[in-house]
C-alpha cells in the first residue's frame, strides 16, 4: 500500500477527509506551552491526542520548525514520531514545496521520507520533472505537486496564459498524463475558487486532492466538496490549521469541520 491508498484507507476507515495543520508558530503558542523546554513537541501531542480520532492527515508546516534551528528540526521529528508510534494509519504531510537541481532534490527526498519518514510532501513544479524525478522514484510515498494554490499572490504566475490555457492547467495536466506513471502523485488545488477546483477535478479523474483555504482563508466548504469530489465521494484532504489547533476545543474544532464535511457528502 503506497501512501495514497494509504490515505484513501484511512479517510474511508474513519468517514473523514479532514487533515490537521501543525501550524504550531511558536510565537502564537499559549504560555504555558512557550515556557517549557520543548514547546513544540508538547503542543503538538496534545492537539495529535485530541483530534487524531477526527483526522485522516496530519500536515506538518515545516518553516515553523525550520526558524527554530536544530531545537525545531528535533521537536518536528519528535512530534511526527509520536504520530506515528500511536497513529500509524494518519497520513503525514511535509509542507515544503520543494523542488531544485537532481542532487539536491534527491538530498531533500532523503531527508524528508528517509531521516524524517514522512509519507508525503509538497512539491513546486516550477523546475520540471527532472527536479520532481526523485520525490517521483519513492513510489510507496505521495508527491503533491502544487497546481492552484490558495494565496492572494497565486494568479501573477499561475493564471499565465500558456497557449490559450493558463499554467496552473498545464501542470494539472502534465501531473495526471506524465509525471503520475507511478500513481503517487497527489495536487493541491485551491479551496477558495471551487470553479477551478471541478476543472482540476476534471482532468484529475480520481487523483487525490489536497485542499487548503478552507477556514480561515475563506474557502466555501459546500461548494469545495460539489466541485472536488471523485467518483467515491472521497478523493480530498481538506486541511484547517489555525481554526483547529488555536480553537479554545481543538478536538471538537476538527469533530465539527468532520460533521460538516460529512453533511455535504451524503
């Protein structure tokens, strides 16, 4: 079972497309968690704890780690340990967006699925499948290549028109016809324009979508779930990360978006 199946598996176990952000800025941290010696691992165990039953993916941004130096790197490999050891079916994201030269993305690959032992990554596609290629070659692990993202900023270059198409579709097309030989590939498609996402959904067919900008972004829940459904009715990882892991009731946060998910499926 390779990772998309992986989360396929979990999200029909649990009746849940939800994924956690671990968005755990140490500065937004509440005071008695910034005041320990390892303010991240410690938060991060107790929003794994309270909402792991509600979640099919945990999604790690790694730049709030990363600004913490070795003592980040240590609490994000605590943390994902943690996950792992209790939760070994969640899927477990690294939100990188990496993406360089052959050697150096092979050394990123090795880093965040062999030192760290993710399941998945975010990856740019901006370099072309040559930088893509060694993410690509770990076929038990999911590559989700940004196609339409969700920031203010995205359309500068994403909305280009690429012979009568703009890029963002050139990507979702060259994701689902040549860099997915492996079926291991995953998009990110934006929760906040749902038009877009059903003509990525289109051409995707089946492939698994993760969704940000839902929540605080503003993302319409409704119209996200209409527009980017598979045929199974899954086929989405819809992550919220500030609405669930800074909420006063973490775990009730992540039950209620699950309700509300599963209230627009069925």
């Amino acid at each position: 079972m390779n990772a998309v199946e992986k989360y396929d598996s979990r999200a029909k176990a649990i009746n849940s497309l939800v994924c956690v952000g671990l968005d755990s800025d140490i500065d937004k941290l509440p005071s008695a968690f910034r005041s320990g010696e390892s303010p991240q691992l410690a938060f991060n165990r107790g929003i794994i704890d309270a909402t792991a039953k509600f979640a099919a993916a945990f999604k790690f941004n790694m730049a709030f780690y990363e600004v913490n130096g070795a003592d980040g790197w240590r609490q994000l490999a605590q943390s994902l340990e943690y996950l792992r050891q209790r939760h070994p079916a969640i899927l477990t994201i690294s939100d990188a967006k990496r993406s360089d030269i052959g050697n150096t993305s092979a050394a990123y690959a090795r880093a965040i699925f062999g030192e760290l032992g993710f399941d998945a990554v975010t990856l740019n596609p901006y370099l072309g499948r040559d930088a893509l290629q060694p993410f690509l070659d770990h076929k038990d692990k999911a590559c989700i290549i940004l196609c339409r993202t969700s920031n203010p900023g995205s359309a500068d270059i994403q909305n280009l028109d690429a012979g009568g198409r703009p890029l963002w579709r050139i990507v979702a097309d060259k994701v689902q016809s040549e860099w997915n030989t492996q079926g291991n590939c995953m998009m990110v498609a934006s929760g906040t324009n749902p038009a877009e996402l059903a003509q990525i959904r289109a051409i995707a067919g089946d492939m698994t979508l993760l969704v940000p900008g839902i929540g605080a972004q503003g993302g319409d829940l409704e119209a996200v779930l209409s527009a980017g459904l598979n045929s199974a009715g899954r086929g989405l990882i819809i992550n919220s990360s500030r609405g669930i892991i800074f909420a006063a009731d973490p775990a009730a946060a992540a039950a209620d978006l699950r309700r509300a998910i599963n209230a627009q499926r069925s």
